[in-house]
C-alpha cells in the first residue's frame, strides 16, 4: 500500500500529513454493507420479495393447467383410435374442458401481466444507478480510506467486470479523493474547501482516470463501466492530455486555496499559474 501511496502523492504533488515523518493513511477492506448499498445487494428488483410471489402464482396456474391437459390429452387419443359411442357425450365432454381451459387462460394471463408489471417496475426503478457511497468512504478525523467488497462484488456481477480490477479501480479513487482533501501542498497548505464538494469528487476521478490511463486495459476500462454506473460526467480529454499535467496541478492546488471558486470557472479563465516545475522535481 506504500508504494502505492507514493505513486499517488507524486502524480499529484500532494502528500499525506506525517507524524513523526511517517504518513499515519490507513486503508481498510470491509466486510460490510453500507446503508446506501443495501438496495444494490438485494438485485435488481425493486420488491424482489413481491416478483417472487408473482412467479409462484404463475407456476401454480400453469400447473393446474397441466393437471387439466394431460387427462384431456388422454380421452382425444382414445376417440382419436375409437370414436366415442354416444356424440352427445363427447360433446359435453370437450364444452365443459374448454370451459375449465378458459377460465384457467384467464387466470394465466392475469397472472403474467402482473409479474410483467412488476419487471418492468424493476427496470424503470434503474437498480444499476449506483452511488460511490455504496463501495467505499474516508475518515478526515483518522486519516483513512475503507472500501466495501461484498457492493463491489455485487456491482463486478451485474456490470460484468472482473471484481479484482474493480476494486484496484475503487481503491485508487478513493485514495485521491482523502488526498485532494488533507494532503499537503509544496507550501504545506491543506485543502480549505468543504469536504463534500462535488467538484473535489470530480478531480478526484480526473486524477483516477490519468493515473490508470498508462495501465493494462482491463483495469481502465473496468474503472470508466463504474464510474459511468455511478452517473459521473464526461471528462473532456484536455484534462487527460499529458501535456496538460503542470497545468492541471497548478490549477488544483490554486482551487484547493479557494473557498468559493467553481473549478470549472477556474479552468476555463486559462489563468496562468505561478507553480514552478523545479518546485515539483525538488519536493521529494
């Protein structure tokens, strides 16, 4: 994890608080299910619960249906070999099938539109919105970074992705996410903006995104399935150029400074930045 930890600080030009010149980070692989992954865990069914009945009653009528064919299979082979000897008797026969037949289609029918219902219900109802909540948080207070496996493995089932690579992709947005909020700057200022700032999630996944950029494939395209589930927006390919590097941690650490300032009003103004690049290559 330390070496990981140094790949991020150095990316990024920002290092985690020390105590006695030791980051004191920790990280921490849970078990649990958070509050905001429980509807995630049960599926992707609204009232799972409910669906279920619906199929049950469904396997019912059609199994009464069968009860009633199978005999009158029966009785159409034997007069299909042998005419019946009174035709009167056969016509009741087969008026008072088609009768049961009926009713039973009826009920069948009624059945499968309310499970059609509650399908589509499930599907309107977006089970795969997901929330970055749901697999992992950090602590101002200790200074680490916990991510849940059971929500990332339920999220690696249902969008296809190998859980692994997911919770590699995972980790390392959160990790930027707790460093963009307490890391230390080259003048060893911390961030002054409100630890829930939207904008902080955004560079966050702009500095996950470049960072797995020059890795294996999989693992970019794993991290990208995920943070499109979780409704990030588009980043515009500028922020990912490589030569726009300098630019973008000029740009961070200013906004970090600011109380106030919208990134986007920030990037867009080209203000030029007094961050000095042999000021970077000297930090460590």
């Amino acid at each position: 994890m330390s070496s990981l930890r140094l790949e991020l600080e150095q990316s990024i030009y920002l290092k985690f608080p020390e105590v006695n010149r030791k980051p004191q980070i920790r990280f921490e692989e849970s078990m649990e299910i958070p509050p905001a992954a429980e509807q995630l865990m049960r599926g992707m069914y609204h009232d799972p619960e409910r669906v279920k009945g619906h199929f049950q009653e469904l396997q019912q009528q059609v199994s009464e249906l069968i009860e009633l064919l199978l005999p009158w299979r029966s009785k159409i082979r034997e007069w299909a070999d042998r005419l019946p000897e009174k035709p009167l008797e056969a016509e009741r026969y087969l008026r008072d099938y088609a009768r049961q037949i009926g009713e039973n289609e009826k009920l069948r029918r009624r059945r499968e539109e309310q499970l059609l219902e509650q399908l589509q219900e499930s599907a309107r109802a977006d089970a795969l919105s997901l929330s970055c909540a749901m697999f992992g948080e950090y602590s101002l207070t200790d200074e680490a970074v916990k991510i849940f496996l059971k929500p990332i493995g339920k999220a690696a089932e249902v969008l296809q992705l190998n859980p692994e690579l997911l919770r590699q992709g995972i980790r390392v947005y959160f990790f930027f996410l707790l460093l963009l909020i307490v890391g230390l700057d080259l003048d060893g200022e911390t961030c002054r903006r409100a630890h829930q700032d939207p904008d902080l999630q955004r560079l966050a996944d702009i500095y996950t995104l470049r960072y797995l950029h020059p890795q294996p494939d999989e693992l970019r395209q794993s991290y990208e399935a995920w943070r499109t589930a979780c409704g990030a927006r588009d980043i515009p390919a500028e922020y990912l150029a490589p030569r726009r590097a300098e630019q973008l941690r000029a740009a961070m650490i200013f906004w970090r400074r600011q109380k106030n300032l919208p990134w986007d009003d920030l990037w867009r103004s080209g203000k030029p930045f007094s961050q000095r690049e042999e000021e970077m290559n000297h930090w460590y």
